[in-house]
C-alpha cells in the first residue's frame, strides 16, 4: 500500500510540475513546433532525395 502512495504521490508531482513548465515556456514551446515541424519536414525531404538521387560520392 505505501508502494502504491508512493507512486501515486511521484505521478502527481511530475504531472504537476509539467504542467507548470508548459505554462510557463508556452510561447517558446510553439515557437520551437511552429518553426520545427517545417524544418523537420524539408530534412526528411532533402534526405530522401539524397538516398533516392544518390548523393556524390555515396557508395
């Protein structure tokens, strides 16, 4: 039983502190997806043309 307060105790801390670290980095947070997920996807596109065109000098 106290195993299980324990845990219970540990999982409303981490989703307490969670909560307020997204409360308070919000704008960076949406910042970093609005700007990451388009970058992201120009990677991957520049890699699969990389692997799909042969990239100089690959064997």
């Amino acid at each position: 039983m106290k195993l299980l307060a324990s845990l219970t105790l540990a999982a409303a801390i981490l989703l307490t502190v969670t909560l307020l670290v997204t409360e308070a980095l919000e704008d960076v947070i949406f910042f970093s997806l609005f700007v990451g997920i388009p970058v992201g996807i120009a990677a991957a596109l520049v890699a699969f043309a990389a692997v799909w065109l042969g990239w100089p000098g690959q064997v």
